[in-house]
C-alpha cells in the first residue's frame, strides 16, 4: 500500500489506520526523513520512500508493488510552480496514470467536500477538474471529499482557539453565515482505511461531514464558551477581507490569501446524496467531544 502524502495531517493518520488494519504501507513524501521520524524504525512493514508527485519515475517507483494507494496531497496556498492546477489536476492525474500502467488494483483519492470543476472558486474548481482526470487515468477509482478537518495539532481548530484567547474583539468573515461540518480528522482516516479494507466497494464519492452543522458565527461561540472566553464578534464584509488578502499576498508567505477568503463565502456541508460516515458504519466525532481534550493537554 502506498500513501502520498503520508507524513502530513490526514496522511499520518491514514498510515497508522492502515497498519492497524494490517496493510503494508509505503509513505512516499519528498522528506522520507520526516516519515522515520514520525513512524519509528521498529515497523518492518512500514517503510519510508522519497517520492515526488510532479515526477513520473519518481510516482512509478513510488507504486512498484504496491496492490493500492491513498493520494493524500493537498495544497492550499499557491506558492511558485505549486500551484492548484500543478498538484490537484497534473499531478493527481500523474499519480492515477501511473497506478494504472503499474497494476495497482484500489486507489483512494482525497479531494474536498463539493469539488466542482464548474465552481467560481479556484481552488474547488480545480479539485473538481482534478477529480475528472482521475476518472479519466482510473475508472475504478474512489474519491473521499472531508469537510475542514479538525484535531489536536490541526491548522483549524487550534488556530482558532488561539485567536479567540488573543483577541478580546474577534473579526468575523462577514456576518458569520457561512456554514461548516467540521471533520475529526481520525474518522476520515478510519473512512479512508474501512473503504480500502472492503474490496467490493465499488468507484464512488463519498462526502465526510461532521455531525454537526455550524455557522461560521455559531462554531466561534461554541469554542469560547468551552474555552471559557466571551471574545466580541464584529461581522467584517467580505470585501474588506479580499482587500486584506490582496495586500497580504505581496509579501512571501502571506498570512492571508484571496482564495481562503473565497472559501470562507462557500458553504462546506455534506450531500445527503452522497454516502458518508453513516454508510461506512462510523458515528463521527464532535467539535465539543475533540476540543476538551485539546484544552487539557
């Protein structure tokens, strides 16, 4: 079994539920120094490869052998040559080419909840058209799509939190309208690890939302109050926040970028169309439930 993007939020958590599962697993990333270090060397069945998506030897060696693969690799802040279009189209459809060419026979690929390739939004817009390139390299192929995940060393929550302590007067996106379904992120990988387990699943989609549906205003209040914080919210409209973002991206490393702003106007909640947790026999997990044991540690 091989993972891209093994070593990072979800993929570490996609490795372990695969181990736990009994597969094999090769984290392919471009530091497999981070891999040893975060798996140990005492797994003889886990084995660390350095491996770059936007290299076909590289992806092909990556997979030599390998009965499945997880994609994992996410981007969301364009940087130079790693752009949306560059990992989650080319290199997506690289990744599924090559499985095919080599044999793999399951390949699980993480997109986002409501990837569209019509979408006004560039990042959902090109994790949809990325979707469509898969299909096109690897009919059989599986797509799991998370809402914003969460955890304890998450990029999310925890940001959050710390604002909220920081910041007595919070500014909102807006008015806070926005809806979310937040994701534990141990239960997307358990998805991920219970679809690659049950080998009749046939090629689908499936949409991993928590189970709860906030607004952007309602999950702030819901982490202050557990956190014991009553931060002031001030709506800020959303074209206060692209100009923000516009004057932050002329520096490298911008705090802020249009495309998050973007998002941050888009509804992020499961399909009840589509399968989830509840198809794959998983209750998943609360902001409250996941939070405490945040603000204990």
């Amino acid at each position: 079994m091989t993972v891209f993007g093994g070593t990072g939020f979800l993929g570490r958590r996609i490795v372990q539920h695969l181990r736990y599962r009994g597969f094999p697993v090769r984290v392919a990333s471009r530091h497999p120094d981070r891999g040893n270090r975060l798996f140990g060397p005492d797994d003889p069945q886990l084995q660390s490869v350095r491996a770059n998506i936007h290299d076909e030897r590289s992806v092909a060696d990556a997979l030599a052998g390998a009965y499945g693969l997880v994609n994992a690799v996410s981007l969301y802040v364009e940087h130079g040559q790693e752009t949306f279009h560059s990992v989650h189209v080319e290199s997506a459809q690289r990744v599924a080419a090559q499985a095919r060419r080599v044999g793999v026979e399951r390949l699980i690929h993480v997109s986002g909840i409501g990837a569209n390739p019509t979408s006004q939004s560039h990042y959902i817009r090109k994790r949809g058209e990325g979707e469509m390139a898969i299909q096109a390299a690897f009919a059989d192929a599986l797509f799991i799509r998370p809402a914003v995940m969460f955890g304890p060393d998450d990029a999310f929550l925890t940001t959050i939190l710390k604002l909220l302590r920081q910041l007595p007067i919070y500014p909102m996106f807006g008015h806070g309208l926005t809806r979310l379904q937040p994701a534990y992120v141990e239960d997307v990988a358990e998805a991920i690890g219970r679809v690659m387990q049950h080998a009749e699943t046939p090629s689908m989609i499936f949409e991993l939302g928590g189970p709860r549906v906030y607004s952007y205003k309602e999950l702030l209040g819901a982490i202050a109050r557990q956190a014991g914080l009553a931060p002031l919210l001030i709506p800020i409209p959303f074209a206060v926040w692209h100009a923000l973002a516009w004057a932050s991206e002329m520096f490298p490393g911008p705090l802020l970028t249009r495309n998050q702003v973007e998002l941050m106007q888009i509804d992020t909640v499961s399909s009840p169309e589509m399968p989830g947790f509840i198809e794959l026999g998983i209750s998943p997990h609360s902001v409250d439930a996941i939070l405490q044991r945040v603000l204990s540690n």
